[in-house]
C-alpha cells in the first residue's frame, strides 16, 4: 500500500473511533453501571435470567447489551452464566480490591455528569449553561474531601511507583507533602525511606482523612497532617518537598509561584520533587485531564492550562534550584532538583 493510502486508512480508523468507539463505550459503560450490572456480577457469574430478573430487565434486550459489552471486554460468556473480565473486577467492581487503582470512582463521576453537562457542551460554549460540580469544589465538609480523596487515590498506583523507583529521597528527614491527599503516596514514600517523616499539607475538611489513614498502616507518628493553604501560606522548614499531581494543569507563573515557596521551606541542600501525569504527549492526549479541562470550559475562572512539562527544567533554574533531572514512566514524569547548599 503506498504511504499516503496508509496514512488514509490510520486517518479513517480515527475518524471511526471518534464516530463510534467513544460512543459505544460510554454508552455501554453507562448502561452497566446504571444497572449495577458490576455489583451484580463481583461474586461470580449469573444466568441470564436471574440476572435479568435482578436488573428488572427484559432478557433479551439485557443480552444484546451483554453481547456488546463482552465486545468490548468487560464480560464474558461462561457455562455458569455472564462473569465480569479481569478487566471489569479490577477496575469496577465497588469497593475496589485495591483503592489505589480502580476506575469505580471515576466512571460514577463521569457517568453522573453526562447528560447534565458533557453532552450539552455547545449549551455551554453558547453561555446557557454553567459547569456546577456535583461537590463543591474546594472541599468543605468531610464527606466532600472523603468524594474528591477517593478520586484521587482510585489512580495512585502508577505515580507511587515511579516515584519509589527514582526519587532521591535517602538521606532526608523531614517532607513536606504539599496537597498531599489522603496520605498514600506519603505512607508509600515512608516505608521506601525508613528515616523520612512527612508534614502532609491538606485542606481542613481532608486532615481527619488523612488521619485515620495513616493510623490504619501505623504510620501516625511518622505522617503528620498541617492544614496550610498550599497557594498562600509559607511551608514548614524542611529537607524536601513535594508536589505530587499538583502542578500538571497550572501555568508556568503558578507553578514558578510554588516552587518558590518550596524554596524558601527548603534547608541548603534540601531536594524538590514534582511529580505529574503527562499532558503533553501530543500522540495521546490526556483524556483523564482533558475531562477536566472540559469543566474549565463552563467556568468563568479557572487555573486549568496546558503548558509543556519541559519548562519544568526553566522554571526550577529561575527559582534557583540546580542539579535538575527528570524521569519518566508509567505515563508519569518526575522532576527533581536540588536548592544550592
Ligand atoms: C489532585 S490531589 C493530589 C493528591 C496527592 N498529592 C496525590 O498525588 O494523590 C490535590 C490535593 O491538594 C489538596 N488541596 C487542594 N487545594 C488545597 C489548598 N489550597 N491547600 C492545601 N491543600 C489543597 C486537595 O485536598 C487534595 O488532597
């Protein structure tokens, strides 16, 4: 096939994607958690018919949405019934058999602003409608920051092993996790690095959280929740800092405005780290951040921007740091850089 005919066919299968991929899943997916179809299915497979009579749905119509979603692997056919894929039990099924990779919190969240808002985006675009989260954004109450910490751990597993795998924390004593969430990436860091303590930064409605779930792995003594205004107040003194998923969507003034803090926090010699899912892959967007953004676009004001994650090495030199490295993995990046002794 010559080239321009190949690049044809990659510029249809795209455009097939576009039309039909995204549609088909969100639908499907929509429809089986709508159905509970996850919950129905976590203990083993179901006949048709007491699945359909536990959906209150009409068999036939139940399996064709079953065929379909066994096309796109979230089920399959077994002699005792539809079972779930290790696809769908891994990341589906509610309560996750591990909160720090699940898609459980996400897709209710998604499917929960669907109609109301994704799908009337040109309403919005035009001034008729207004991005209104379903909790208020920042977290006030507990039960708000318990909803936005259970979205933000339901993904944690992949930065919490780039960062065990390459940062350079031997050595320091005292990390200020800065917007550190319910504390797993800290609890992770402390069993890496058995001298290292943490003043976890957070809001005042996520300290309690954070609390009892470092009590739950016996770190209490060594994982302390402050509840410091990460964009206001200084930082504690301390050997490190760091920004885990707080940065990606800031603009390079904001983040320059942080590192600068950190700075400041940081003894001669101390060590930053931040830490970010990419968003600049210009092959694969970011369909995670992009969700996100999309929210931005029914806001009147929002810090959400896309700036290339390389002026990382800019900005960090500016603020004054040296030794500035990156790594990269697990559709991660972390960048570290020393303050000047
Ligand atoms: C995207 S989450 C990142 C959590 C964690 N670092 C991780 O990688 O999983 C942002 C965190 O910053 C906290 N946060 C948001 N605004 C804050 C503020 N103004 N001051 C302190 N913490 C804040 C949130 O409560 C949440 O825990």
């Amino acid at each position: 096939m010559a080239i321009a005919e190949q690049e044809l066919l990659a510029a249809s299968r795209r455009a097939y994607d576009l039309v039909f991929k995204s549609m088909v899943e969100t639908a499907c997916l929509k429809a089986a958690r709508d159905l509970n179809l996850f919950g129905l299915l976590a203990a083993g497979p179901l006949p048709l018919d007491v699945l359909a009579t536990r959906v209150e749905g009409v068999p036939l119509r139940l399996e064709r949405l079953l065929v379909s979603l066994g096309q796109i692997g979230l089920v399959l056919r077994t002699e005792q019934g539809w079972a779930l894929t290790e696809l769908a039990r891994h990341f589906f099924v509610v309560p996750a058999n591990d909160p720090s990779l699940t898609m459980a919190p996400f897709a209710d969240y998604m499917v929960d602003q669907l109609e109301s808002y994704y799908l009337r985006l040109a309403d919005v675009v035009r001034g008729n409608l207004d991005f209104t989260g379903v909790v208020p954004y920042p977290p006030r109450s507990r039960a708000d920051s318990l909803f936005y910490e259970t979205i933000h751990r339901s993904n944690v597993y992949f930065p919490i092993k780039l960062m065990r795998k390459h940062a350079h924390l031997e050595g320091v004593k005292h990390l200020v996790d800065a917007g550190g969430g319910i504390g797993d990436v800290a609890a992770a860091l402390c069993k890496q690095f058995p001298d290292l303590h943490v003043s976890l930064i957070n809001l005042p409605s996520a300290v309690d959280l954070v609390r009892e779930n470092v009590a739950a792995q016996g770190l209490s003594e060594r994982i302390i929740p402050v509840v410091i205004d990460l964009y206001r107040d200084e930082y504690p003194a301390c050997d490190a800092v760091l920004f885990s998923r707080i940065m990606y969507p800031m603009s390079a003034q904001l983040c320059t405005m942080l590192c600068q803090r950190a700075f400041a926090a940081l003894e001669p010699g101390g060590r930053i780290l931040i830490c970010d899912m990419i968003i600049d892959d210009s092959q694969h967007p970011n369909y995670d951040y992009l969700s996100h953004y999309l929210c931005a676009v029914g806001t009147d004001f929002s810090v959400l921007d896309f700036k290339p994650q390389s002026a990382y090495s800019g900005i960090l030199q500016a603020v004054g740091f040296s030794q500035i490295s990156h790594a990269a993995g697990y559709d991660h990046v972390l960048f570290q850089a020393v303050k000047p002794a």
